[in-house]
C-alpha cells in the first residue's frame, strides 16, 4: 500500500513496528519521477509492508529529521534491524535486492 504522506504524526504511525519503505522525494526530481513507477509496481505486489511518499518540499521537517540532502532518497525501516538507506536512482532488480524481495 502507498501512503502519501500528509503529516508527521501520520509517518511515525506508518512505520512505527512495521516494514516499511520510505521514498524522499520532489515532484520536480527526473530520477525520482523515473523511479517511481517501480515503487508503484513493487507496492501493489507486496500487501505486508507500507510504502510511504514524502514529498521534501512539502515536509521538509521530517526530510530534516533523517538527514536526507540528495533524492531519490530510499529508507528501509524493518522491525528489529537499524534502516537502511539508499541515495539515488535504483533499477528494479537493484531495488528488490535493496528490499530483500
């Protein structure tokens, strides 16, 4: 499931114990407009994590809060493990590799 991300109170929500995939970006980004529809593809496939959007012009507090200066800007939150987190355009194999799918 896609979440667009309206709030800060909605994001720690969405992924507080839960596999979730956080995408940075701008609407006006070429890599991130290139990217999205295999975040797109992936969210429909996968129904067991949240796929969250965060616009940084937009929320630029919680773009702050992890220290995200460059989009695309990938974190992957998974319960019981520190995030990971990926700058830059992924092919699709590369970000399934990313995702551990």
């Amino acid at each position: 499931m896609i979440i667009h991300i309206t709030s800060e109170e909605q994001f720690n929500e969405a992924i507080a114990g839960k596999k979730a995939l956080v995408d940075f970006f701008a609407t006006w980004c070429g890599p991130c407009s290139m990217l999205a529809p295999t975040i797109d593809k992936i969210a429909y496939e996968r129904g067991d994590m949240n796929i969250l959007k965060v616009d940084v012009d937009d929320h630029p507090e919680i773009a702050k809060r992890f220290n995200v200066v460059s989009i695309p800007t990938l974190i992957l939150f998974d319960p019981g493990q520190a995030p990971k987190v990926q700058i830059g355009f992924l092919p699709e194999a590369a970000l399934r590799k990313f995702i551990g799918i």
